[in-house]
C-alpha cells in the first residue's frame, strides 16, 4: 500500500506542476521569470550547476555527477567547461555534436543516461520548468510565434533573444484554429521523457540498407493525403522523428561513427544551422543538445575517411579515459555488485580493493621519471602523501602521457571473474585470493587481450598480490593487537615516561628498587624504528609528541593511545614485532592447545566485529597469514 501511496502522491505532484495558458499570459510569466526560456544547452549547464560544485586550487568538481560517474573529476570538469558552459554562452561550441570518446565501459553511456534522467528530474523543478505550444508534436517553443521582424524589439523590452523560425504545423494552426491571433495559441508546460518521447530520443542505427531517415526527421502519413489533398501539407506530416520527438532537449545517437552518411548530414544542418530538412517542407527549427559515444579505434578509422572532413570541425570530441584512482575503482565494483544477484555473497574486506590495484595498473603507462615506478603511481593518483612528491609532481606525471586511461582492463572484465568464481565454486563467502586468482585464468580467454599485454597482466597480478600480503599482515597485526590492548597500552605509556624525561634532560626512577636511570634510548629506537624515524629525526619526532601532551593538557583532555597517529602505528608494529612469533604458532599449528585456541577465536572475533569479516574469511585470512611468516 505504500508504494501505491507513493504513486499517487507523485501523481498529485505532476497535477499541481502542470500550467496552461495563452500565450499572452506566457509573456507576463517571462517578465517575471526570463530564465524559462533559455536553450537547451544553458538548461543542460544549469541543471548540472544546481548540484553543486565544489572548487579546490585550480579544479571544480560538479557534484551531478557524484552518484554514477567515479574517479573522473578532471574529465567532467573539462566537458562542463569546455563544451556545456560556453554552449550556455551562445559561444560557438552549441553548434557542434559532441562526440564521447573512450575506451569500452568506461562510463560514456552511464553519463549520457546521467544527463537524460537528469533532464527528467529538473525539468520537474522551478529553475527547469520548459513550456511549449500546446498540442506541438515537437513540443515548439511558443517564441517561436512572435514575428522576425518583432524580435529585436522583443529582446530590448524582455531581454531575450529569439531563435528559429515556427514549424510548418504551427504556422498552419495559428491561422486554422486561432484566426492568425498569438496571442491566443495555447501554451502548456511539458516534463521531459524519454519514456513518452518528450524533448529525449535516443537514436540507433540498425542495417543502412534498410534504415529509413524517417526514423530520424518523421514521415508522410499517406493514410491522410486523401484528406488533406497534398504531401506538403504539414497536416499530413507525422512529426515523430528522434530529432522532432528530441526538440527542446538532448538527443543520444548511439554509434554514430557507423552511421549511413545521408543521416549524418541532417545532424550537420541541425547543430550548424538549428534546423533540419523532412519531407517538402521549408526548413524546421529545432533546439537540442545532440550527444554521440564511440571509441578510439572507430573514431581514428572515422577521421582517415577523406569523406568525413566536413564532419570533423562539425564535432566537439571529449575523451572519456578509464578511472585512474583504486578508491574510485572500488566503488564502481561495489556499485555493479549492489546493481547485480551477487550482492549476497559475503566479499572479505580489501577483496575488491586489491582487485581495483590490478585494474588501474594495467590502465596507467610508465613514467618518464626515474623515481616514479606504476606502484608509487598508482597510490599518488589516489590521492595518498608520499615522502618527496607534491601535487605539482602529481599534476606533472597526468601531463606526461595524453591517453593514459585509454586502454587497459575494464570493470565489467572484474565484476564478470567475480561472478564466475562464485557460480562455478558455489561460495558464498570470496576473498581477495580467489578474485586475484579468477583474473588470472581469465587472462587467456579475453578475446582482446595480446600476449604481450597478457605478460605484462600477469605481472601486475604479482604485485596486487604483494600489496595484498602486506594488507593481510596488517590486517592480523591490528587484530592480534587489539587482543593484547592493555599490553599496547602500557608500551605506549613506558615509551612517553622515556621520552619526557630525554626531552627535559631528566632521569628515570625505578618504581622497584627507586634508584634514578637514563632513559631507554634502546626501548624508544625499537619504535620509532618502527615508522622510519632516523637517528637524526628522533629529536624532532619526541619534541613533536611532548609539544602535543602539553596541547590536549592544555585543553583538559587526556592524551591515549588513539593521540598520535603514527605513534599508535609503530606502537602497534612494535608490538606485533614482538608477538610476530606468538602468531606464526597459533595461526599455524593444526592441533592448537587451549590456550591458543582461545587467543585465535578471540582474534577472529576482533576481525569479524571490527574489520568486517565473517568468520570464514577471518579464518582464511588467519591460515593465509601464518603460511606468509613461516616462509
């Protein structure tokens, strides 16, 4: 009943939006709101802009596309800014298709359905809301109505410029049904979709031998020729192209490139001109934002046709690379998991994460320096601080290679190994071994994958897996550690007593025997050891943690163990240094007594209720780390 409730809810919404009038009272809204008739580009940048944007540096990132479109800031940035911003404009760039250009599920169809549902929802909003001759096929805009030689006057008093000229229909229909008065003629509001054809089309093409271009500009209704006596009465006109239904929005034409030349050239009239040729008609103008998708290979082949020059000026070319950032890559798989049967399926922590490592190294090229190797890349692209780089560095290596992100495996190949582990093991719990695993067999079975490329994977799968013993060590450390929290918590307040007193050149007193020692240089170099803190940083490094006791002191807050980051991190490594022996018995011995059966179901249970395993995986992680430092 409640989805029922909602439906009608949403029903009563659209009732309520929904206006009509003549097209006089329409001007006196316009006085009001100039912004409702602005073109299809500027609704389309608008729309986009009411999202948000956030501005760092030198960068925006618009948050429109924050749901759907991931680890590709710069790549939107530079379409919104380059094409739709200036097209907003009235700039030059509204006259040209524009063309995605990218390599194969890298997001060019998630964006196009992103701006098409997104033209839904705001044509549904106040600052979206589009209006058009009632009873229009095409869904006419009404200023079309006011006379050429009206238009100058109009924008002067309205501050709005005129475009196009009224379609044939309308002209009919002004003088057949309201007596040549505009002032009369009907206006409605329209919500845009593609579902009911309004203002979005969607055009694909199918065999050019047996594609008609009626599919995309409409067609003579020869049941009515009878009745109205001529082909070129407009009466007898069906107006039910893609470009007619599109009018007033965006239009998708999906593989473009392998299109039939006689349809290419009413898309060259449209985006040069804004208007198209059908039937025996003059002219027609219409106003939308058409958007094309193909790939490097086609568009290279497309652009060595001498035929297709005209073409190319007519085009805005945005590349659409693959994601270059591992954080990103896993939310992408963690959306197609969400979106898919395999959502069920308990996937251990970092599985996904170490697979996304595998993808962006095979998508990223080598450095031209030295010092930079794909590792150290990848985890700068991601954002992550590495001694003696700078965002300069970062934006310095992007520079380096123009089609980095071109090429390189694709996220459906990952979610596709995922699913087929599952299917053909019948697991309901995978980890990161079995996904590494899965991408390795079906290295030798992708149909567009060369040998050399396929050694090269191979190779990046190694060091996935590298990065994947380091987490799982980690992981265990942290784990073993927790369970021995009072033991940490003590090393922790042992190393500050020392490093107070090496910081005021005092000495220690023995609780036991209470005679006065030096502090325990040994004890404070076992630690900071632990993080890189050299002989000449360890100054500076105690100086900097007493400088932060002295600060929670001042704020009357207590300094602990979750205080200081990096401390916390090499009291933990020191730690488990320590207990390194302790875990190598119990996480591998097959006849565990007791006391280290209670120690392991007390570190499983850490990992299940605070890193997210289930007791299967945890296990597995547990046998996998043992069998790593008994080597």
């Amino acid at each position: 009943m409640d989805i029922l409730k909602k439906i009608q809810d949403h029903r009563e919404q659209e009732e309520e939006l929904k206006w009509e009038g003549t097209f006089a009272e329409y001007l006196e809204l316009l006085k009001e709101r100039p912004y409702l008739a602005q073109s299809a580009h500027s609704r389309v940048y608008n729309m986009i802009k009411s999202a948000g944007v956030d501005e760092d540096h030198d960068h925006k990132r618009y948050k429109f596309f924050d749901q759907d479109i991931y680890g590709l800031d710069e790549a939107m940035e530079k379409l919104v800014e380059e094409y739709f911003h200036p097209a907003a404009r009235r700039l030059d760039v509204r006259k040209r298709i524009l063309l995605l250009m990218g390599p194969v599920s890298g997001g060019k169809s998630t964006l196009v359905n992103l701006l098409k549902r997104g033209l839904e929802k705001y044509s549904h909003t106040e600052e979206g809301a589009v209006f058009a001759i009632k009873g229009c096929p095409m869904h006419e805009d009404p200023l079309h109505l006011i006379p050429q030689h009206l238009r100058k006057e109009f924008q002067e008093e309205y501050g709005i410029r005129i475009e196009g000229s009224l379609s044939p229909l309308n002209t009919m229909r002004v003088e057949t049904e309201y007596g040549g008065r505009i002032e009369d003629v009907l206006v409605e509001r329209i919500f845009f979709s593609e579902d009911k054809r309004t203002g979005i089309g969607t055009f694909s093409p199918s065999d050019p031998k047996s594609q008609d271009i009626a599919d995309l500009t409409g067609s003579i209704d020869f049941s009515t020729i009878a009745q109205y006596g001529s082909e070129s009465d407009p009466r007898a006109y069906r107006f039910d192209g893609e470009l007619n239904k599109a009018n007033r929005g965006m239009m998708e034409f999906q593989e473009m490139l392998k299109c039939d030349e006689k349809f290419l050239w009413h898309l060259l009239s449209l985006t040069q001109e804004g208007n198209f040729k059908a039937g025996r008609f003059a002219l027609i103008s219409a106003d939308e934002l058409i958007v094309a998708h193909t790939n490097e290979a086609e568009y290279r082949s497309f652009i060595a046709n001498k035929k297709n020059e005209a073409l190319h000026s007519r085009m805005i070319v945005m590349p659409v690379p693959y994601n270059l950032k591992v954080s990103q890559e896993e939310r992408i798989y963690e959306k197609m998991i969400r979106e898919s049967d395999i959502r069920d399926v308990h996937i251990a922590p970092h599985t996904l994460r170490v697979a996304a490592m595998f993808t962006i190294l095979t998508r990223l090229k080598e450095s031209k320096k030295a010092s930079v190797d794909v590792l150290k890349k990848m985890r700068l692209y991601d954002g992550e601080i590495l001694e003696g780089f700078s965002d300069v560095d970062v934006e310095e290596l992007k520079k380096e290679h123009s089609d980095e992100g071109m090429s390189g495996i694709d996220p459906r190949y990952v979610i596709n190994r995922i699913s087929s582990t599952i299917i053909k093991k019948e697991l309901t719990s995978i980890n990161a071994l079995d996904v590494l695993r899965s991408l390795k067999d079906g290295l030798g079975s992708h149909a567009s994958i060369s040998n050399e490329d396929k050694e090269r994977y191979l190779d990046f799968i190694s060091l996935a897996r590298k990065e994947y013993d380091e987490i799982a060590k980690k992981e265990v450390q942290k784990a073993f550690v927790y369970s021995y929290e009072e033991s940490a918590v003590t090393l922790m307040d042992n190393y500050l007593d020392n490093v107070e007193a090496y910081c005021n050149k005092a000495k220690l007193r023995d609780p036991l025997t209470g005679e006065e020692l030096n502090p325990d240089e040994r004890l404070m170099r076992s630690i900071e050891e632990q993080i890189g803190v050299s002989e000449n940083a360890k100054k500076a490094f105690r100086e900097e943690i007493l400088i932060r006791i002295s600060a929670y002191a001042r704020k009357g807050k207590k300094f602990d163990y979750q205080s200081h980051e990096r401390l916390r991190e090499a009291i933990q490594k020191k730690l488990f240094a320590d207990l390194k022996d302790v875990v190598k018995i119990t996480t591998s011995t097959k006849t565990p007594d007791e006391q280290q059966l209670k120690k392991i179901n007390e570190v499983v249970a850490t990992l299940v209720d605070e890193h997210g395993y289930n007791s299967s995986s945890a296990n597995e992680l547990l046998k996998y780390v043992g069998s790593l430092l008994n080597r």
